[in-house]
C-alpha cells in the first residue's frame, strides 16, 4: 500500500509550503487508493510553539485536505508527536550503541567551535574530526552520565546512491558526509534520527518532499542501512520561488496559508494555484478541481523547473472561481470572510467613538477592508529615508520575532524599541501608520495592528519599504 506523510514542525505560521508538499502527497495516495498520514516533528524545542499546530492542521482542513492518521485521529502507528517517541528513540539509539554503529561523542560545544575556527582558518571544510569515533564501549559506558552526544558511524570510503523519482540515480561520495549526529545533548533526537524511525516504524511507502532534503537523503540511507530496514521511494519536489527564482520566503512575500485565507482566496482555488506550481493537467487547463487533478496526477509529470510563486496569477485563478458563483453565492461569500460579526466587532470597537453617521464608516475603517495600500498619495513629512528605511525595516524584525500577537505584546515589544534606540514615538508610530493603514491618524495603532493580523501588517510594511526605495 502507499502510505505517505507531512512531517510539519510547529514553528511559526502554517507555511504555503506545507500546503504545498500536503497537496502533493495527498493526491499520490488518493491516487493509489494509499494513505496520507501527519507527524508532527516538534523535538526543536527551542522554536515551538504552543498554537502552531492548531492552527495548521485547522488551515489543512480549511483548504479540503484530509488525513488518515495524524495528532487529532490517532492511528495504528502512534503516537504522531515526535516529543511523545522519546522512548522509541531510545531504544532505536541502544540498539546502534550495541552494535557499535554508532557512539558517544564527549566534545564540548566549546572544543567543536574551536574545530571549525581552525578548519576554516585553514580552508578545510567544516566537521566533526571523529576524535570520540574509537573510544573503547567499556570507556563510554562508563562515562555516559558526562554530557554528550551520539553520532553514527558514518563509512569512510565508498558511494551511497539513490534513485529519486524525478531526478533518477543521485550519488554521494562517503567521505564527504561527517558523523552525524543522531542524539542531542538534551536527550532529543535530531530530526535526521528521529525522521528515519517513524518513517519506518510508520510504514512510509513513499517519501515525497522538497529538494532541499537530497543531500540529507544519504544521511537517511545510512541509518537505514544501519538497521537493516528497507528503504522507501523518495521524490524530490522542487521548491517554490519568488519571481527573482529565489526561494519563496516570508521576507519576499506573505508565506502564511492564513494570509490568503484572510484575504479571501478561496481554498479550492488556492489547490488549484498550488498544483499549477511544476504540474501541469494537460489540454491546456488551468482551471481544475482537485479530483480532476487525482484522477489525472502522476509525481513523474512533475516540472523540476522553479515553479514562480506569482501573486497575480494567484489573483487570476481565484477569480475564475468567484465568476463561477452565482451573485447570492458571492454576496454570502463576501459577508462571512470580509464582513464577518465577529471582525465587524473588532473594526466598530475601535472606531465607534469617531463616528457621528453610517457614512463615516468606511472612510474611518477602508484599510482594516483592503488589500495592498497605494502609497503614492499618503502624506509622510520630509523623511529622512535612510532612517526611515531602518525604523521599518527594523519594525518588520520585531513584529517577526513575535509568537503572541496582541495588543499588550506589540505595544511592549515596539516601545521597548523606542527605549533601546532612544526614539521618541514621533519618530515611529507615524511611519507605523503610513505603512500599515495609509493615514496619518487613526485609532491606537496597536490595537489596529492586533485586528488587521501578522501577515498583512508584514506585507504591507515590506510594500511600503519598497515604495520608499523606488521614491528614493
């Protein structure tokens, strides 16, 4: 049977590319009358985050994907949360311990960085030296309560190779690829260790991903290797990119599936978007539901050119979509994504006391409503555009960084600034405005930037930096 898997890690935002990569997998397996599964890889502690998962696996079924087995509906092969496999992880570690396929590895963090001044300041590629790789067993048990970690034994000599299923036969050569490490200090397995168990222990059929992962793949191998277990098939999917061919980031352009959601971008025509990215239905259609598209797919038509994250045709596929609707379908539309009670709530709140008519509603509220903002006209008193091009630049950073997004967080986080960089209010919180709502005056920004969300208040100060650029 095909089985296929998403591993997401619940770092930030729900991703496009994730959207991306699901979208894929999951019409391989209806396709095949398989399964698609969702794990989630969240031993990065460092970078978790509490609502991350949440609010992907709510974008997923938002955009019609379902799953089979994942974190909500459990499954013969559980637990899905990596952080709860721990003992898994353990007992796969002791078995390559045992066999002596792997070890411990005592170097502090201090001695490696040491090694990698000296290695660059020679011009030798960066790695580990393996100075633990031929320590006796008996020595390393014996010291196992020291702090360490645990690396594979990777083969000094030879070639390890793999068919991909776009790119045919890939090779590595062995000396090139250091003793990974396979358990960290803190006791979590790293994402190469931990990826290999479920996949097999999960039954992955076919791995289906991004090109990114190929020069880990013969790290992955390896470890299959190293157990003796069967290796699945893997394709690699190329990556989405910018319209300058680099890879699509949140800096270029807005990477979150809750951005298009809450710009009214239809999740059928958001699928239909993604499965045009390096895959093409034939007969000249562009417009196709996604059980055309399965009846139809095949991971071998696949494009490996870049495919162009391009917002204007994202714009033109949504709209073949709204044509379809009938007015009543539209007008229904319309009131539950843009005019919803509950944001009408948030928008009357803040602007209720500026209100004497009805009619006052729009003029005070266009931007919580729009899409981009035209900067052309907007007043912004004699900047000085070096600084200016700082301050937003630098408020883009902060508002980044941020996990909660509310209003006490934001207001701490940008006055914090102010202290840091000894600014007055004066010089940000206009530029705030022209950036983000496109007026000179509004109600208290924070609570503004709290209703409009992350993703656009970003957007819309990446635009206005690039206005100011173009004006310079």
């Amino acid at each position: 049977m095909v089985r296929v898997r998403i591993a997401p890690s619940p770092t930030g935002d729900p991703h496009i590319g994730t959207a991306y990569m699901a979208l894929f997998n999951y019409a391989y397996a209806q396709k095949h009358q398989g399964e698609f599964i969702i794990r989630i890889e969240d031993t990065d502690r460092t970078r978790f985050r509490k609502n991350a998962e949440k609010e992907l696996l709510e974008c997923l079924h938002w955009l019609g994907i379902t799953w089979s087995e994942g974190p909500d509906k459990g499954g013969p092969y559980g637990p899905y949360h990596q952080s709860q496999r721990l003992e898994i992880y353990q007992k796969h570690m002791d078995i390559l311990l045992q066999e002596k396929k792997a070890y411990r590895c005592f170097c502090s963090s201090q001695r490696l960085e040491e090694l990698r001044k000296s290695q660059m300041a020679q011009k030798i590629p960066p790695g580990y030296d393996r100075r633990c790789r031929d320590l006796p067993f008996e020595e390393s048990e014996k010291r196992k309560q020291e702090p360490h970690t645990i690396r594979l034994k990777v083969p000094l000599t030879g070639k390890i190779s793999f068919h991909d299923g776009l790119r045919g036969l890939i090779e590595f050569d062995a000396h090139g690829i250091d003793d990974q490490i396979l358990m960290k200090s803190d006791g979590f397995p790293t994402y190469h260790f931990a990826n290999v168990v479920d996949d097999h222990l999960m039954m992955i059929s076919h791995v289906v991903r991004g090109e990114e992962w190929i020069s880990s793949t013969p790290k992955h191998i390896l470890l299959y290797q190293a157990f003796g277990w069967d290796i699945p098939e893997f394709t690699h999917l190329p990556l989405l990119r910018n319209t300058d061919k680099s890879k699509i980031s949140k800096r270029k352009n807005p990477t979150s599936i809750s951005y298009f959601k809450k710009r009214g971008i239809l999740p059928e025509a958001l699928l239909n978007f993604l499965a045009l990215m390096g895959w093409s239905y034939g007969e000249n259609q562009e417009i196709f539901s996604l059980s055309e598209m399965i009846k139809r797919f095949d991971l071998k038509d696949i494009n490996l050119g870049g495919p162009i994250f391009d917002l204007e045709k994202l714009s033109w596929v949504n709209s073949q979509y709204l044509k379809k609707m009938s007015e009543e379908e539209l007008v229904s539309k319309v009131q539950q994504e843009l005019f919803s009670s509950e944001y009408l709530l948030q928008v009357i709140h803040l602007i209720r006391e500026r209100m004497e008519k009805f009619e006052d509603f729009i003029p005070l509220t266009h931007y919580f409503f729009s899409g981009d903002i035209n900067y052309t006209n907007v007043p912004l008193k004699n900047p000085d555009n070096v600084k200016t091009l700082k301050i937003l630049q630098d408020i883009t950073d902060i508002l980044e960084s941020l996990e909660s997004w509310d209003e006490p967080t934001l207001n701490s986080s940008i006055e914090g600034y102010l202290t840091q960089n000894q600014l007055t209010r004066k010089d940000v919180y206009p530029l705030m405005r022209f950036a983000i709502m496109g007026v000179p005056d509004s109600p208290p920004i924070f609570s503004c930037l709290s209703v409009l969300g992350k993703e656009i208040v970003k957007r819309r100060i990446r635009l206005a930096i690039d206005f100011l650029k173009k004006r310079k």
